[in-house]
C-alpha cells in the first residue's frame, strides 16, 4: 500500500453545512484584506500621496477589473462551449435553483483583468500607473495565499498521482482504474512558492527595484516560472489534457506570462521618468526620495566640499 496521507475527513467546503457560506469565498475576503494591509504599509512607509478614499477606490477598480477577468477567461478558457451558447449564465450565481456563487476563476484572467483595472484607474485619476502598480505587485501575493487555501479546502485542483510520501488522498479526485490514488497537494505547493516565497522576493525588493514598472515584471515573470513548474506536479484539467506537446493550458498561459514581464521589464527600463521613489532613513524615519534628487544632494555636497578647501 503507497505511504500517503488522509484528507482531513473533518475540512468541508462550507463553513456551516446547510448552509450557502463556503470557505472559499470567505478566502476571497481574507485575499482582499491581506492585500489592502500590505498596500496601505507602502503608502505609509513611503509617505505615498494617496487619501484612504483613494486607496478604497483603487482597490474596488483592481478588484472588479480583477473579478470580471477571472470569470471571463474561466468561462471562455475552460469551460468549452457552454457558455458561448448561453453566455448570460456566466455571472449567473444559481445552478438548478441553488446559490452557489461564481464557480469557476481564471487565475491568469484574474491577473490581466486586476491590472486593466488598475491602468484604468491611473489613466481617469491622472496618476503614474508604474508607481501604484509597482505597490500592488508588493501586496498581492501574499493575498493569493488564501485562495489557493480555499482551493485546498474544496479539494479541488490537487496535483498528479505520486508515490512521495507527500501524497495525499483526496475525496472526490478522478479515480485511477477505480482506485483513489494518493496524489500531490499541489494547491498547498502552489500556496507557498506563488503566495509566500513570491511576495517575500517582491516585498524585499520594494524598496531596491532600479526603475518604475519594475515590480510589475517581476510579479507576472515570478509568478509564471513558480506556476509552469508546478504545473508539473497539479492534474490537468480534465477536458483539455496536453494541447500543445506536453504542455498543460496553465503552461502555455504562464510561458505568455513570462514574456510578458520581460517585455514590461525591458520597456519600463527605457521609458522616461523612470526613476523610483525610494524609502531612506533610521529608527522609522522614512525620507522619499527620486535617484534624481539623490544626485542633485550629491552635488550639493560636492560644491560645498570645494568651497571648504
């Protein structure tokens, strides 16, 4: 018999059986708070001309822009033809007379509908889209954390059969010549390295990053190299296997996404005005200042270094 471990027979989708509240919506909620936390902690500790009400505001665009999305490219992406015959269903919230919320998002939709938000949001408020964008780079991912928890909780999206000791039966996963085989929990792997381990890397360079924009690239180039190797590890979906290769849909999106952010990457180098806002100072005394300013310092200093000899 594989060594492997059990489902916690005790963790259900709901979070009260009977009724319509289920983990993986409250995981929304608690993706959304994180993010806005760690926003607000950079609009602080950068002294960031940015109201409360402008944040809220900010965040309802990323988040629609986001929402809207994520149910899209679900729905066209992987839910074959059944939504292009009917496709008043897609934000339809009741199946066979049941609530049952917004099943199915697109994470990759998500991604690019959260940022058209944004960019939105900058072009009608007249602001720098690389500068709020560059903030939710540093915030998101931990927030991602919770959904993919949520993923686990439902016991859905779980990884490909494995003899590791990391195996773990999962209830409702496709069986295997009749057998539930252990497989990999790959929503708990995909929780650590692009939730935890990605926004550690970004929110460590918040602060270091050579250029506006920067941190953008760096999301959807981390986020697409963690993602394509773990799609190595997570089951396919069901309908669409390998459609190129031996590369899974999630592949294919995550290798666009790469190139994507090193496209940002080398066009944000190059654009004008692209010096960052950086954080100096001691014992929490925050000074914001352009690498252009930094310079205009250093030679202030320089003249005066002249004069005194």
């Amino acid at each position: 018999m594989l060594l492997s471990i059990d489902f916690p027979s005790w963790l259900k989708p709901e979070i009260i059986p009977g009724l319509p509240f289920r983990w993986y919506g409250l995981m929304y909620i608690f993706a959304f708070a994180t993010a806005f936390i760690m926003y607000r902690i950079q609009v602080k500790e950068r002294r960031f001309p940015m109201t409360d009400d402008q944040l809220y505001s900010l965040f309802t665009w990323g988040i629609l822009g986001l929402l809207l999305g994520a149910r899209l490219f679900s729905a066209l992406i992987y839910s074959g033809d059944t939504y292009l015959l009917q496709p008043w269903l897609i934000f339809w919230p009741f199946r066979n007379g049941q609530f049952t919320g917004l099943m199915g998002m697109s994470y990759h939709g998500g991604a690019f509908g959260g940022l058209m938000g944004v960019i939105l949001y900058a072009k009608f408020k007249k602001c720098s889209f690389r500068e709020i964008g560059d903030m939710y780079a540093a915030s998101i991912p931990l927030g991602y954390t919770f959904g993919r928890l949520g993923n686990f909780i439902n016991g859905e999206l779980y990884g490909r059969v494995t003899t590791s000791p990391l195996g773990m039966v999962f209830p409702d996963a496709r069986l295997v010549d009749g057998v539930n085989l252990p497989r990999h929990p790959s929503q708990l792997y995909e929780m650590v390295f692009e939730g935890i381990i990605l926004w550690a890397i970004i929110w460590f360079m918040r602060n270091r990053k050579p250029f506006k924009g920067f941190l953008i690239g760096l999301y959807f180039l981390g986020y697409g190299l963690f993602r394509f190797f773990i799609e190595y590890f997570r089951e396919p979906d069901a309908d669409m296997g390998f459609p190129i290769l031996n590369f899974t849909t999630g592949q294919i999106l995550c290798f666009l996404m790469i190139i994507f952010g090193l496209s940002w990457i080398a066009v944000c180098s190059r654009l004008p005005n692209r010096e960052p806002i950086h954080v100096d100072g001691e014992d929490g005394q925050k000074n914001v200042k352009t690498e252009a300013e930094k310079a205009s310092d250093r030679n202030r200093r320089r003249k005066l270094r002249k004069k005194l000899r």
